[in-house]
C-alpha cells in the first residue's frame, strides 16, 4: 500500500505587502496579495523527498481558506505534489487555531493519511502549535520541529535541534511531524511542473463534508478576540548629521540621548 503523505499549508498576506486588520478585527485579506507560506513550503519540499525516498507515496496537500487559498495548493502541486484538498467555508472565517485544528484533522480523516507534514509555524500567525493540536485530536504521535526527516520501516525519525543540543527523535507511523526551515531548501517549480499541476485533482470540502457543525469555528467561537486596534505610527524622518570633524562626537551624543550607550 502506498504511503500516504498529507501536508498542511496555508495561503498568508504577503509579508512586504501593507498589512492591515478589516473591520472584524480579523486580517484583511483582500486588501493584500496572498502566497503559499515560505515555512510551509519546506513541509512541501521534506513530504515530496519522502515520497521521492519510498518510491510508493502518494502527496495530498491541504489548506483551509477561501476561494483565493486554491492558489497554495496550485504552487505546492507545480512542486510535485500528487493531489489537492481545499476545505473552503465562510462559516471558517475568524477561526482561531483551536477551531483551524478541528477542520484540518477532520480533513485529515477524510483524505487518509500515514505521515502528516506541517511547517513550522504560519508567517502571519506563528504560533506553531497547529502541529501538536493537530497530533492530539488525530491520537497520533508528533514529532516536531525537525531539520531532517526520514521515514523507513514504518517509522518517522529526525533531529531536533536546540540551543545547546540536538536530539535524535522518531515515532511509529501514523504521525505528525512539523520541519523548521533548516530542513532543505524547497525546491522552484519547473514549466513542466506548473503544466502539470493543472491537470492535477483537487477537491473541495465545506463543513458539512466533514461533520462539522458553523457552531463549532469562526470567529464568534473563537477562543481569543482581538479587542482594539491601533494603527503603527508613520516613520519620521532621521537626524542627517553633516560632518565637519565633529560627527563622531554627534553620532555618540545621540546614540547616549537614545540610551543606547
């Protein structure tokens, strides 16, 4: 039986777009362009070297969003991913990650799995606990942030790198794992890759196709709120310092006026 590999990713604002929060408090996605997160194109990568290493695997990405999400699963199957779930339902909108963790594994469950990839953490979120939610409403394993990964034999292994130390780690399958960015760079799709991605299946999935119930997720269920919100103030403009012999003394006095010094 073919080892079966499910990658969460996720579709985040652009980072050096201008960010901003929508009326609800919630990120205004629309305001700026979208992309596949970076972190979790490493998840991506490590998932298609697996499957690349067992020779039988099979790749489904998966990512919950609206309509404009559908475009981390199309970068993710010009990569090489073998197929896509799109779990897409304005019920979802303002889930925080308790609720993203219900749908994700419900979709999960529904896909099939053997080995869950996740990245890191989401660049607009980053909290990085998706991965051991995930773990626990599945009642799998987690191995987690993970510079190499292996599967053989029916177990996930990999390093764990700390501070200090690094810790060699594994777990029988099924489980999850989450990998840093140290894992390997991802790899840049080819034209034969973008051209087959079109013809690639991707379904997708409402919450009634997952059991789940709009009481059960959005941002009226949420476990946090975001109160208020206060616009960063615009940069002013620096102290240009003309030196006529005398900038070192001006550069240290404003740099002893600013406490850095």
């Amino acid at each position: 039986m073919s080892l079966r590999i499910v990658v969460c990713v996720k579709y985040v604002p652009d980072a050096t777009g201008d960010r901003r929060f929508a009326d609800d408090t919630t990120t205004d996605r629309d305001a700026v362009d979208g992309l596949l997160s970076e972190l979790d194109e490493y998840g991506v990568e490590q998932a298609l070297r697996i499957a690349e290493a067992s020779g039988d695997a099979e790749v489904t990405v998966l990512t919950v969003g609206g309509d404009d999400a559908r475009d981390a699963i199309k970068k993710a199957l010009s990569m090489g991913a073998d197929k896509g779930v799109h779990v897409n339902d304005d019920a979802v909108h303002g889930s925080d990650v308790v609720a993203t963790s219900a749908v994700v594994a419900k979709a999960v469950e529904k896909a099939g799995f053997d080995l869950v990839v996740c990245g890191m953490a989401s660049t607009d979120g980053t909290m990085g606990v998706l991965p051991a939610l995930l773990a626990e409403r599945l009642g799998v394993p987690q191995v987690t942030l993970l510079s190499e990964v292996a599967v053989a034999g029916g177990v996930v292994t990999g390093r764990r790198d700390g501070d200090a130390a690094s810790e060699l780690v594994e777990a029988s399958l099924p489980a999850v794992v989450s990998v840093t960015d140290q894992s390997g760079e991802a790899r840049y799709p080819s034209f034969k890759g973008i051209m087959a991605a079109k013809k690639k299946p991707v379904a997708e999935w409402d919450l009634d196709d997952l059991g789940l119930e709009a009481g059960q997720v959005g941002l009226a269920n949420a476990w946090t709120a975001v109160s208020s919100v206060t616009e960063r103030a615009a940069r002013t403009k620096g102290t240009i310092v003309t030196d006529e012999g005398e900038g070192g003394k001006a550069l240290a006095g404003f740099l002893a006026e600013q406490k850095f010094i």
